[in-house]
C-alpha cells in the first residue's frame, strides 16, 4: 500500500481542541478534528478511503531543524504542529 501525503489548501490554520478521555483505554486518547481542519483536508471526508498518520517527537530543537531542512529538500509539505496542554478547571 503505497502512502500520499495529504496538503492544506489555506497558509495558517490555528485551532484549538480538547483531547477525550476513554474508559476501555483509561487513557486521554481521543482527539476529534474541527470543522475548519477538515476543510482544509476535505478528502478525509471520504468515507471508502483508508487513512493514516505518521507522528514524530523530536526531543530538541536541535534536531527538529535537522529534520525539517530535510523535509524542505525533499518538498514536503510542513508538518502539522500539535501541542498537549492541561486544562485548568473553574
């Protein structure tokens, strides 16, 4: 199964969401998409499609540099940049 990146169609897109916590997983592993996400990839609206994802963690900046200069070589789109942040309660 050969694998094609996915590109959005705007420059920026920033958006905030919330992570759900599932009871058979006991872990906070549940991440919905917004609307103005999908938008911007309106293929993964294709229900008869299979999709994928491919995360990576680089520890340092150091080495993320290294590897998105490696990514503008090989003309790749930027990758997608998601941070987990905890919620305060009222």
């Amino acid at each position: 199964m050969e694998e094609q990146i996915l590109y959005p169609r705007k420059q920026e897109l920033k958006i905030k969401g919330r992570v759900s916590y599932r009871e058979s997983y006991g872990a906070w592993n549940t991440i919905r998409f917004k609307k103005e996400l999908i938008s911007e990839f309106p293929m993964l609206k294709e229900k008869s499609s299979l999709f994928g994802y491919e995360l990576i963690f680089y520890r340092t900046h150091k080495e993320f540099e290294k590897a998105f200069k490696k990514m503008k070589k090989s003309k790749l789109p930027p990758p997608l940049l998601l941070w987990f942040y905890k919620i305060k309660k009222p």
